[in-house]
C-alpha cells in the first residue's frame, strides 16, 4: 500500500521500537521520513534505511522542538504527520511512596511536556496546509491502574490521553485530526532489559493479555500508519487501544 505517498512524517523517538517500526512502514508506505531521536548512531541509521533525514532534537527542550518543525517545513514545504512517540520508563519511576521528585519531573518532561511541545509546534504548520494528522504515544495504562505502579508514566500517559481528545475536539474543522495511540506492552528493547531481568515480572503482566502474548513493534506500527492514512479520516479525539484486549477483559483464558 501507499497511502502514505509524498506524506512528510515527522516522528520523535525513532532510532528504536515502536518508532524505528513505524519509521520504517511510514517509508514502506511512501512517506519522507524525518527520524528524530537523541541518538546520533541509530537515528541516522533509521534515516538512511528508510530513505529519509535525521534531525537530533532534545524534545524537551521547547525551542528545539519548535526549530524542528519550523526546519521540517522549510525544507520540505510541508507537514502531513506527526508522531509524537519519545518518552521514558526508568527504574527509579516506581510507587508513589518511593519514587522522588526529580523523576516524576524527569518522565513528565519527556512522556508528557514533550507532546505539548511537539503538537504546539506542528499545529500551526498543519492549519496552513488545512490538513494533517497528529499522533501522540499514550498507553493501556491511562485507562487502567496497575498495582505494580510507575506513577510518573502512567500520569503522564493519562494527560497524553487527555490532551489529545482535547486537540482532536478543537481543530477537527480545520481538517487536523490528534488520536491517542494506547498500546499494550510491546516487545521492545526496553521491554526485554526490564523483563529480562525479572521473569517473574513479566509473568505477572503477560497472564493479563488475553491473546496470551506481548505486541511486536510492527503490529503498532500498522496502527499508527493507518491513523496517519486517509483510510482514518473520520477518527479523530480517540482514544486508539492496540492493547491484545487487556482493557476489555476480565479473566482471560487459560
């Protein structure tokens, strides 16, 4: 498919996981790629197998996200799609009880301030096209609480969430859609090195997902590609669950 033909695709977070798969089927499906990270080496190596350009932005860093889109449109007189997708899980993100100041700031930063930022920035340029699609990286757990707790994630996931259907709400009629992708746990390197080190931990999660596995990052990736395609022109303000049926279940099979 080319639904994406001639599309410029702006996509933070893309030198690995959801956004090096999404990277790569954006391409697939005729999209300019622009593979935003903060790593250099696996940031332009996504740009140069995806055909595409590599831009090094800190996108909690406001004017470096607003130079980003502000360059992006420059260049390539345009921008079709945004996929706010970099954000953090560290170790230290844990209970309320136990987790300190500076990484709850530290994820809200990256998980949520990031998006604002990015959707801030991109907006604009989306007006004056009088089209585009905004898709901001939330998660299964800003629609469910989980007792093993990464309070700062899910918080900042929830007001991705919440953002977004606002967004999605507000420019509808000028032809600017904003979805909340919300997946289930993925089968990244972040996910392996977490559950790697503790099987126990990852047991726990996995008796919960009622297609009795985690998401690969392509499977993702075509949710996201199809949000960003004409094929999604009625969904906007959505919350988009890839999640394996987590949030609809209650006891899953055997």
């Amino acid at each position: 498919m080319q639904r994406l033909q001639d599309r410029v695709a702006v996509i933070t977070g893309a030198g690995s996981g959801i956004g090096l798969a999404t990277a790569r089927r954006f391409a697939a499906e005729g999209a300019m790629v622009v593979a935003v990270d903060i790593d250099d080496e696996t940031g332009q190596k996504v740009a140069e197998e995806t055909g595409g350009v590599y831009r090094r932005v800190n996108v909690a860093v406001e004017q470096e996200v607003r130079d980003l889109f502000d360059g992006v449109a420059a260049e390539f007189g345009r921008v079709d799609i945004a996929f706010n997708n970099a954000g953090i899980s560290p170790p230290e993100d844990d209970s309320i009880l136990t987790t300190g100041i500076e990484a709850w700031r530290r994820v809200q930063e990256i998980n949520l301030t990031s998006v604002y930022y990015c959707c801030k920035y991109v907006i604009p340029h989306m007006q004056r096209q009088g089209k585009g699609s905004i898709i901001n990286t939330a998660s299964f757990v800003a629609v469910l609480g989980a007792a093993t707790s990464q309070i700062s994630y899910t918080a900042s996931k929830g007001g991705v969430l919440a953002m977004s259907r606002e967004l999605g709400v507000q420019f509808a009629r000028e032809g600017i859609r904003v979805n909340a992708l919300c997946p289930g746990p993925v089968n990244t390197p972040l996910l392996q090195e977490l559950f790697a080190k503790d099987p126990e931990r990852a047991a726990r999660r996995l008796v919960h997902v009622p297609v009795g596995r985690f998401a690969e990052p392509e499977e993702i990736a075509a949710a996201v590609a199809f949000l960003a395609s004409d094929d999604a022109s009625f969904i906007t303000a959505s919350q988009f669950l890839v999640d394996g049926g987590i949030a609809g279940a209650y006891v899953t099979p055997l």
